[in-house]
C-alpha cells in the first residue's frame, strides 16, 4: 500500500476527520477553497509542460519587461483553459469564472514574475539563448513533480521543485493563514516526506526545503534532517493503521478546525456515526 503525502498533512490536521472519508467514505461538500486549488494545481502542472517552449524561443537578448509579457501571456492562456475545465466544479461552489479568474490572477502573476525573473538573471550572466539556454539554465523550476516510494509507502505530486546543477529544493505553495514563525507542523512533515521521495527518485541528497505562503508572500525555509525519515515513516504505519482499523479516533478538540469542517454534523451525530460503523466495518 502507498499512501498520499496529502494525507500526512490531514492526519496531524484531525485524524477523526480522515477516518471519515477514507474509511466511513465520507465526502466533504465542494469547498471554494479546494475547488480553486485544483485550478492552481492544474495550472501550474500545464506551466511546467509549457517551461521548455518558452525558453527555447528567446533567441536573443531582450528586456526583463519584455520576458515579463511573454509568460504573463503564456500563463493567463493555461489560467483560462483551467477554469475552462473547471467550470460544473466552480457553480457547485456558487463561483463565476470571472471570480475565479480574479482570484487566481495574482498567484500566477506572481509566478510568471519569478520564471522571467530567473530568464532574465540566467541570460545576462551567461549569454546563451534559444536550446542551449533551456539545457544550461539554472536553476531548472519543475512543477507538478509526481514522486512514489515502494520503501516509503508514500506517493505525492511536489508543487515545485527547483533543481541547482545536482541539487534538489522541494518547494510546497500554500494558501491561507502563515503562521507567525516557521511553518504549520502538517506543512513541514509534508516537505519532509517530498524530501526523502526526491532522494530516492534521484539518489541525492536533500538539504533543504521551502513552504511558500502565497496569501502573504512569504518563503518559510526548512532544513531536512536524518530524524526527518523516522518521524515520517512512523506517521505513515499509524495511518495504515487507521485505514485498518475499526475504532473511530477521539475529537480533535479545535473548535476552530471543527467550524470550518465539511464533516462536523455527521462527526457530532452519534447514532448516524454508530450506524455507518456497522455498514462500512461489519
């Protein structure tokens, strides 16, 4: 069995929770805010697919405005194809595509700031363009990266990852609130986890790695240690252990996390709780 590297991060979020879907199969009514992450999620793995084009095409030097206006055109045309796609998703959360669009537009801005940025930074060092400019740029931003580990029983898809020469930084993109020091415990043991699949994958070793708040633009940098793979292996066989299991975990006791939970009704109702117990785990 392997195990998604998502549900390291729902598993210290609320175990009780986890148990619901996965094993009860319960699902969470659409959220806006899943819906629009999917929209990010497939606009970014479609940017990575259109990475190699758009700098093989820059045969000569130009101005970081210019290299600015070429991904803000390439990046807003993938933006608009993914809420295309998901369009019967967003009227489920009563969202138009314009809204979208609205929401969605600065974090892919930001994005394509960043790749023309590092364009820009490369050719004015180096004075290469066109193919030779694609295999010597670096650092290389891959997105969307898909990593899976027999050893690890754990599967995932990386947000970014930046390569420098022979060195791998995994980086995850969050929304939502940044915590006022370091990063949230659940964002950590997910860079963990990316960490130690990145090793495998490239038989490197993983140094470093980086959760970007997105909301407040913020990098949050975390550095990977030996403990790292113990601590994760571990959070890995209680989860199999509770896909397995027939005890329902205890309440997370956060009544912020309970106000904002799709589940809580059916999590709070004893006898409907009691009832799917008996259908799912005869």
């Amino acid at each position: 069995m392997k195990i998604s590297v998502s549900l390291l991060s729902s598993y210290l979020y609320c175990s009780r929770k986890l148990f619901l879907e996965k094993v009860l199969l319960l699902e969470e009514p659409p959220k806006e805010s899943l819906v629009l992450g999917s929209i990010r999620h497939e606009t970014y793995d479609n940017i990575n697919k259109k990475e190699e084009e758009i700098v093989t095409s820059i045969k000569k030097r130009t101005t970081l405005e210019n290299l600015e206006v070429l991904y803000k055109q390439n990046y807003l045309q993938i933006l608009r194809k993914a809420i295309a796609n998901n369009r019967k998703r967003l009227e489920e959360v009563n969202i138009n595509m314009l809204e979208a669009y609205k929401k969605s537009f600065p974090f892919i801005m930001e994005e394509s700031s960043i790749r023309a940025n590092n364009i820009f930074n490369f050719i004015k060092t180096n004075n290469v363009f066109g193919d030779e400019l694609w295999q010597k740029l670096t650092p290389k931003i891959l997105s969307e990266l898909r990593v899976e580990s027999e050893e690890l029983k754990l599967k995932g898809i990386i947000d970014q990852v930046h390569v420098y020469d022979n060195e791998y930084v995994p980086f995850e993109l969050k929304t939502g609130r940044t915590p006022s020091d370091g990063v949230w415990p659940s964002h950590r043991i997910q860079i963990a986890a990316y960490s130690l699949l990145l090793q495998e994958k490239f038989n490197k070793q993983i140094k470093e790695g980086f959760v970007v708040y997105l909301d407040s633009k913020e990098k949050r940098h975390i550095t990977i240690n030996p403990f790292m793979k113990q601590e994760v292996k571990q959070i890995v066989d209680d989860i199999i252990a509770l896909l397995e299991s027939k005890e329902l975990p205890d309440f997370c006791n956060n009544e912020n996390k309970c106000k904002k939970c799709g589940l809580r009704q059916t999590c709070y109702n004893e006898e409907e709780i009691n009832n799917l117990l008996k259908i799912r785990i005869a």
